[in-house]
C-alpha cells in the first residue's frame, strides 16, 4: 500500500478476545508473536498500525490451521460489541431501517472497510475495502464482514433461507465446512462481495421486549458505535466523532446530527463551556498529531496526511503555532509542556 492507516483498536481487541477465548490460543503467545504492547490492547484509544493488524490475523490463521478465520470471528461478532450502534439498529421497527442504520454508521468502526446498500426493493449490502490490502487480509475482512452480517440478520429475526445470499469475490475454495454454518446461499468468484436480502425479509418488524423507547441522552456519536451521553459531555461525544473521522472532518451540522443536536444547540453547548467548533477541531488534532508523532514508525508527512493537512509544510505551520515546537523538534525532544488550550478537554 501506499500508506499506513492508523486503526482503532476495537477490531484487533475482538479478534485477540476471539483467539483466546474460542481457539484457546494463550494471550502471551499472541502478544509475543506479533510483537504487539500489552498497553495496546488496554487503552480504550489506542491505534495500531495496519501491518500490525495483518499480523494478528495472519497468526490467528496460522495457529487454526484454516483459513476460514474470518467467517468464524464474524459469526461470534454480536450487535452488542459494537456498543450503542449494534443497540439502535436492534431497536429499529423493521429489518429495513436497522440495515440502513447500521450502514450510514459503519465506517468509523473499520478504517480498512464500508459498506453501502444498493437496490430497491431488494437490497445488496455491498463491502468495500481499502485498495491494495493483501489478498489474507481482504480475504478476512470480506469473511468476517459477511458473517456478521448474516448472523445478526439472523439474530434480528430474518429466518435462515437461500433467499438471502453470500458473495464473495474470490474462487470457490475447495473446503466449504465453515461456509455451510452461513444462513443462506453461498456464491464465489462474483465481482462483488456483500449480502444479498430479498424484499420480503426486509420487511419483518422487529420486536423488542418492553417496547422501543430510547434512553433520554443516549444518541449515536459520529460512527464509531460507542455509548455517549451527549447532555453531561457533548464536548466528549464530539471529540470522539471527529477523531473518528479524520482524515476528514465533518462540518458543525453534520456533527450537530451526529450527535442528536441541532447546530444552533450544539454551538451552544460549546459555548458554555468556553469552546467553539473549530477550537476544538484543532484542539483533537493537534492533540491526535503529538500522540502519533511519537510513533516512530509514522513519518511526519504520514501524519500529516493521516490528520487532513494538504502538505507537510501546513501541518508544520499548524503544529508549530499550536506548541511552539516543530513536528521533529518534538519527536526528538518531547513536549516543553502539554498543551493547554482547553483545560476542559483532555485525554481525546
């Protein structure tokens, strides 16, 4: 690939939880053979470094001795690991939305996928990859893709049926044992990969025991699917959404509707706790920039990229008004102090 992505460790955390508890593959053995920091796998925003990721799984799939890893991850994959968002799409009237739900929130969970639904009546829940991945790890996060999908469809309700459909865009493999365990037809060396559902499943209400209601100041935060209470921390809840989407960022509305607010409430919000918008998109990352500057595996003009910046130079011109220290200068020396522009906003 052209270059490293710095991933959420959310994944990685499921994969290795999945390896220990279900292929009862020692965690020390795991962390040894990927040389991977305990402390990694412990901070809640940690990232790691896309070959890294490869890592794990290419040892998973080494130690199972199958390659059918992935389908075998998606399918301990349940709505509940995804936080907040797995808990919405469940609380969806009918199949339908909780697909569309799922599929407008799904990206800031996995920088290496989408997804997106294609169609009418019936629907195509198509995966797209990062360009470029090598074909173990497109060939995982296809399988685990796929899976989780059909499960939880499953697990929503949907019956098992050849109606809906598997695609997968690699040749038959010539051991089917774990795709016969997906509930429903199996299709390979398509053009694309995704999940077909027929209309008439789409359609099937969802029943929820104790009615529907949504907690009062609990909301869907950006897209990365955790629990966020927007009316104590809304400056939290947006942190979380623009770290989740860099290299862009989206604009105060789009933000606002995010997070449940209108823009006028979100700018409120902010400004009774002396803080506007932008302040605090510089704020996270300027912040983002000096956690990853000391990652030597990441070059300057990676991060540069990584954060949204056009060239290396901006991000130096950026980084240096906002420490008073260079982009390498800092690597070399560290910080002469933390950063305290927003004394209210810290560990994001």
């Amino acid at each position: 690939m052209d270059r490293e992505i710095a991933l959420p460790a959310h994944f990685p955390r499921r994969l290795i939880a999945f390896l220990v508890d279900k292929q009862r593959i020692p965690f020390t053995d795991i962390l040894a053979a990927v040389d991977l920091p305990p402390e990694a796998m412990m901070q809640v925003d940690a990232l790691l470094d896309q070959d890294r990721y490869q890592k794990i799984v290419r040892y998973g799939i080494q130690r199972i001795g199958r390659d059918t890893l992935g389908l075998e991850f998606g399918e301990n994959l349940h709505l509940s690991d995804l936080g907040l968002l797995g808990y919405a799409a469940s609380a969806q009237p009918t199949i339908r939305e909780a697909i569309q739900l799922f599929s407008d929130h799904y990206e800031g969970i996995s920088r290496l996928s989408r997804i997106a639904l294609e169609g009418g009546e019936d629907v195509f829940i198509r995966v797209f990859l990062e360009p470029d991945l090598p074909d173990d790890m497109a060939r995982f996060l296809v399988q685990s893709i796929v899976a989780a999908i059909m499960h939880n469809l499953v697990r929503l309700g949907i019956p098992s049926s050849p109606a809906m459909r598997a695609h997968f865009h690699y040749e038959r493999p010539n051991d089917l044992k774990g795709y016969r365990r997906l509930p429903g037809e199996v299709l390979f060396s398509d053009q694309y990969a995704g999940v077909y559902v027929p209309a008439q499943l789409l359609e099937q209400t969802l029943e929820v025991d104790g009615g529907r209601r949504w907690p009062e100041g609990l909301t869907l935060a950006g897209n990365d699917g955790a629990y966020r209470n927007t009316a104590e921390a809304p400056e939290e809840s947006l942190a979380a959404l623009i770290r989740s989407s860099f290299p862009e960022v989206p604009d105060v509305s789009t933000a606002a509707r995010r997070l449940g607010f209108s823009a006028r409430k979100l700018q409120r919000e902010l400004a009774d706790r002396s803080l506007t918008y932008t302040t605090l998109v510089e704020d996270v990352r300027m912040r983002e920039a000096s956690s990853r500057l000391m990652r030597m595996d990441l070059t300057i003009g990676v991060i540069a990229e990584q954060l949204g910046f056009a060239d290396t130079a901006s991000f130096s011109r950026a980084f240096r008004r906002y420490t008073g220290m260079s982009p390498r200068d800092y690597r070399k020396n560290g910080p002469a102090q933390e950063p305290a522009r927003n004394d209210r906003f810290t560990d994001c």
